[in-house]
C-alpha cells in the first residue's frame, strides 16, 4: 500500500494575486503571474481543463520555471520541471481532485510528489477565484 507522508509537518501559503478565467476551444483556464512569496517569480501559472473532463486538471508554468503538471485522481503522471539550473523529472499522483470552479469558483488539489523516484511530499492546493469589481 502506498504510504502518505505526515501532514503535520507542513507550511501553509496563501497568496493572493490577480488573474483571468477563459474558455478557450472546450478548455476552462484560470491565467495568473507567479510572485516572489511562490519562489518562482518570472513565470506565468495555467490551471486548466477540458469541460467535459472536470476530473482532470493541468497545471502548465511558462518563463523562469516551466513545466506541465497532470492531476487525476489514482494516476501516476510523470512530468519535467525545467529550471534555470536544469531539468529534472517528477512523478505526481493525485489522491483527489475536487473541481467545483464553475459551481463554486474552486479547485482543490491533493497530491504527492516525487523528485527522481526519492520519497513523496504531500502537497495540497486550494484556488478560489473571485470576481473583482
């Protein structure tokens, strides 16, 4: 059985920032500009997916840090981080995704990575979109 790291040990981080929501060709896409509190300034995050696969979520950074992430719950996707320095492979496996954005304007990802096959980290990631004035 697949073993999931501790919880307790992690940090929270709340950002907030501004971007845009589009349908583009059956795809939904949530566009913002990374920050310096994300540790990957110069880069621009898209979280998107297929209308008909709310199930499925990507997630494709471009600039200083680019890579294309693959959420579905119970599947192994393995996919490239490029960075400034080189590029390594990470293997990312989704416990749950709850996609609820068109409804509730949230997406909540659950997650384990790995670096090179090391041990996995848990990751969880909440984006609320809000429409501003």
């Amino acid at each position: 059985p697949e073993q999931i790291p501790d919880e307790q040990d992690g940090e929270t981080l709340e950002m907030i920032t501004q971007g845009f929501v589009r349908v583009r060709g059956g795809r939904v896409e949530i566009v913002y500009d990374e920050g310096e509190l994300s540790g990957m300034e110069g880069s621009r995050t898209t979280i998107s997916y297929a209308k008909n696969e709310p199930e499925t979520v990507s997630m494709i950074r471009t600039g200083a840090v680019s890579t294309v992430l693959v959420f579905e719950r119970g599947v192994r996707h393995l996919c490239t981080y490029e960075t400034p320095y080189m590029p390594f492979q990470i293997g990312v496996f989704a416990l749950s995704v709850d996609n609820r954005l068109e409804s509730d304007g949230v997406i909540a990802l659950d997650y384990l990575i790995e670096i090179r096959g090391a041990q996995a980290e848990r990751c969880k990631m909440t984006l609320k979109v809000q429409k501003t004035a």
